[in-house]
C-alpha cells in the first residue's frame, strides 16, 4: 500500500433520526467533522477542566497536510476537474437528497442506497486522484454505511473491498446493534416493528439486511447464532486488522433527551452504544472515557484525534500481552486485569480499561492445551512525532490485577478492598524508529530511580526471539511481588511490527 498520507480521507457522519435531525445536519458544511471541544474531565472525581480541542478536521489541515476542495460545493468541484490531490478531506454528505430545506420533494433514507453513494464517490477520487484507495472515518451509524459498502455493495457488484478501501477507523459504531438495559426487550422490538424515524437500522434483521451479500441471504432472516459485529475474511475482503474501532466508556455526559438514553441503553455504555457492541472481533480497538457525541464526545476529542491519526499514518504497531499466567484461587475467585496507555507528548490516555469504567479485562483460566494470552492493548507509534529525533518513541502501560470474590454470583465482602490492586506497576516501553531497527527497551518503574520522565535507555535492546523478517518480539518477566498472584512464568509478551 503506498503511503496513507497520500490517500483521500473520506468521513462519514452518524444517524441524524427525522426529517428535523436531518434537516439540521445538512446544515453544516462538515457534517460534524470540524466540530471541536472545550472540555475535558480530569483527576479522581472526573472534574471539568478547559481544553480547547480544534476538531479533527483542522487538526489533520494542519498537521498532515491534507486539503479541502470545496469551493462552493466538492460536487461541483469533482465534476469540473479530471485531476485532483489525492491528500484531501471529503464529507459523505448522504442525507442531503433527504432534507426538506432545499424545496422539492426530499428522498426517503436509506442506509444501502447511502452505501452504494459512497462507493460512487470512492470511484470518482480514486479516478481522479490516481490513489490506489481510500481512507474512511465514520462516527456511529456511518460505521455501518462503510460495512455495508464493504460486506454487501461491493460484493454484490463482484468487487473487492480492499480494493477501494485501505483503512476503516469507527468512532462509537454500534457494530453489534443498539440494545437497551431497561425494558425487558420491548423497547427494541417496538423499535424493530415501528421503524419509527428509520432507527430499525440498529436491530438484528435490519442487520442482516444491510451486512450480508445478496447471494448469502436467507430469505427467512439472519440465522441463529448469526453476529452483526463479526466482519468476514478471506480474499478481496478487507481484513480486520485493518479495522480500527473507538470504544467510549462514559454514558454520564450524553445527555440526549435529558439524559434518558443513557439511563436506558446502562452504564457499560458510551450513553447510546453498549461497550460490548462498539467493536469487530479481531479488529484493533480503544477504550476512552467519551461519550457518544455532545460536549464530552469521542469524535470532538483529543483522545479520538490522536488514536485515528496514530492508526492511519503511524509506522510502528505494538501488541502487549500476558501470557503464562496462572491464577490462583478456587472458582469463587474472579481476576481481572485494569490498564491504562500514555505516550510520551500526549495531554491524554490513549487507551483505558478500569472497573470503574465498566470494562476491566477478565482473565480466564485457559481451554485444556491452550496458552495463556490475553491481549492488554496495541497501540500505533509515528517516529516522524517524536519531539526529539535522538531518543525513541516511549509509551506506558499501567497494569493492575485485581481480585474478586464471589459465592453464587453474589460480591464477598469479608476480606474485599474497594479499589485496591493485588499487584499495581507501570510498564515503560521504549521503540525504535523503523529506520534504525524496531529494537524495544523495556524497565518495570519499580525498577527505575527517581521520575520516568528522567529515565533514558541504556545498552542494547531486548533480544528478537522471532526470526520472521520485520516482526520483533520480546518477553519481559512480571516484578516478582507479582509471581504469587501470576505464577513465575507469567510475562508482558512484546509484538513490533511496521505499521503503513
């Protein structure tokens, strides 16, 4: 794939609901993309700081050097030009021939006839820019736009999706549907029935509908057991690492209908989307405190920024993980795993998984012959960032392993600690560039005298223990406070590959 920073950004809004919704959104010239932020929530009790975010529409102007091609309108704009950049920035503006404030008589939405627009405009900048594909960013339901292009448009015209697209990065996509806690399932089989304002689009036969090529189509509807999320693979598909998907784990900042659709879809949520429905099995993912939208949203933050702008133009991808774990305790101990991601320059945490976010990670007792692994973060590096050419990128994971008991599901309290860690330390990883090797230094803070900010590495990197041609990969032995809990053998496994 050539250079990402040389193929046309196309971004793809979320559901606007009714006429009036839709009315509003084809008011803006951006479709939210260059909205920015002023807030940002901070320390123990989550308090409301100013923090000007500037949107990442202007963020990538400015910082990667991408252009916008309007002009009084990008239609008119593609149509008088044969030859355009391929460095610039497109709205998917699909809700235009629905809105009722340009007179005549608007179409009626639908989500497979917005997927077959994207696709002739896909077709437009690829002819025009001479780039090999596109790079997509959608919010919300335009997640589901781009996987119905991508599960069902181009298949249906014999086409490959990766073809046409190189990347996908989702902020807060109900991949999984929208479900609610409350209501016992009336609310969504209302929904599901009603259609009311074209929000049927986020149930399962809907679904179904729109993710699955014609020629694989039960004429009965989805089959049991089927799973909106999962993305197929296999040739002319595009793969899922490819995928990368936001999560937001704060439900108390959306405040859509004075906070009642949060109240309704439960706290393991970003307020509209459920946590474990806003992700692609086997796609990359980020959890961050971020609501859905609003003044405290994923797509207007600096959180999202820096994750969308790492995951396309990035060099360097890194995986951590623990594997050879043992866990003590009967089956009335539960373990979980708390973790946070900061790279070095950044104002906020890339990537945050916490009980009191609702999204730990659960650590099982692996399957009879299996390895223990379980997967704590990747993140993306971009060499090109770094504020000093002469040092390597750094990045930390804070690990905490925690310890609940339980008897018939129900929380023991006899000897529990609230928010108290069994084994707590901070993980500081330092990359090469990929000019000079992807070597990996790696030191527990436990282990380092005074600031990690003063910490510099020192001699030669961790040993490659992979001999396959541009991946390194490096294990690193837990503290020893930490052999009671994990084993001996449990340690952080390492994975660098090159990232483009």
């Amino acid at each position: 794939m050539d250079d990402t920073r040389k193929l046309p950004l196309v971004y793809v809004r979320g559901f606007a609901g009714g006429t009036r919704g839709i009315d509003k959104a084809v008011g803006d010239p951006f479709y939210g993309f260059n909205e920015g932020s002023t807030h940002v929530r901070v320390g123990a009790h989550n308090q409301p700081l100013f923090h000007q975010f500037e949107s990442p529409l202007l963020r990538l102007l400015r910082e990667e050097g991408y252009e916008l091609l309007v002009q009084g309108s990008q239609e008119t704009y593609l149509a008088e030009h044969d030859k355009i950049p391929a460095h610039t920035v497109w709205i998917h503006r699909f809700y235009d021939r629905s809105a009722t404030t340009w007179g005549g008589r608007p179409q009626e939405y639908q989500l497979e006839a917005a997927a077959a627009d994207l696709l002739d405009l896909i077709d437009r900048l690829l002819e025009k820019t001479g780039a090999p594909a596109v790079l997509l960013v959608a919010h919300s339901m335009g997640g589901l736009i781009c996987r119905c292009l991508l599960q069902k448009v181009l298949p249906d015209r014999g086409r490959a999706a990766a073809d046409c697209v190189a990347k996908l990065f989702t902020y807060g996509t109900p991949h999984g549907g929208i479900a609610f806690d409350a209501g016992g399932g009336w609310f969504e089989r209302i929904r599901d029935t009603l259609g009311i304002q074209g929000a049927d689009i986020f149930g399962p036969r809907r679904m179904y509908e729109y993710l699955t090529p014609q020629a694989e189509r039960d004429p009965d509807g989805p089959p049991e057991g089927w799973d909106a999320r999962r993305m197929p693979d296999g040739p002319g598909t595009l793969p899922r690492e490819r995928v990368f998907c936001l999560v937001g784990t704060d439900p108390t900042d959306y405040d859509v209908a004075f906070g009642l659709s949060a109240a309704a879809v439960g706290p393991r949520s970003d307020g509209l989307v459920q946590i474990e429905r806003a992700y692609v099995p086997g796609a990359h993912r980020a959890f961050v405190h971020r609501s859905h939208s609003g003044r405290y949203g994923m797509v207007n933050s600096e959180e999202g920024y820096q994750n969308l702008r790492r995951f396309l133009f990035g060099d360097t991808r890194i995986e951590a993980s623990l594997v050879d774990h043992r866990l003590p305790g009967g089956d009335d101990v539960v373990w979980q795993a708390e973790v946070r991601l900061s790279v070095r320059g950044l104002p906020v945490v890339m990537h945050e998984r916490v009980a009191a976010h609702w999204c730990p990670i659960q650590l099982e007792p692996p399957a009879d012959g299996a390895e223990a692994s379980v997967s704590l973060a990747t993140t993306f590096l971009d060499s090109g960032l770094r504020a000093s050419t002469d040092e390597p990128m750094r990045f930390v994971l804070d690990l905490r392993l925690i310890s609940l008991r339980e008897r018939r599901g129900i929380l023991s309290l006899g000897d529990h600690l609230e928010q108290s860690a069994d084994f707590s330390d901070t993980l500081v990883i330092d990359v090469g560039t990929p000019e000079a090797g992807p070597g990996i230094w790696a030191t527990w803070n436990s282990d380092i005298e005074g600031a990690i900010r003063d910490h510099r590495v020192a001699g030669e990197p961790r040993v490659d223990e992979d001999p396959t041609p541009e991946r390194w990969v490096a294990h690193l032995s837990l503290p020893t406070t930490a052999a009671p809990l994990v084993g001996r053998e449990a340690r952080i496994r390492l994975v660098a590959t090159p990232w483009t």
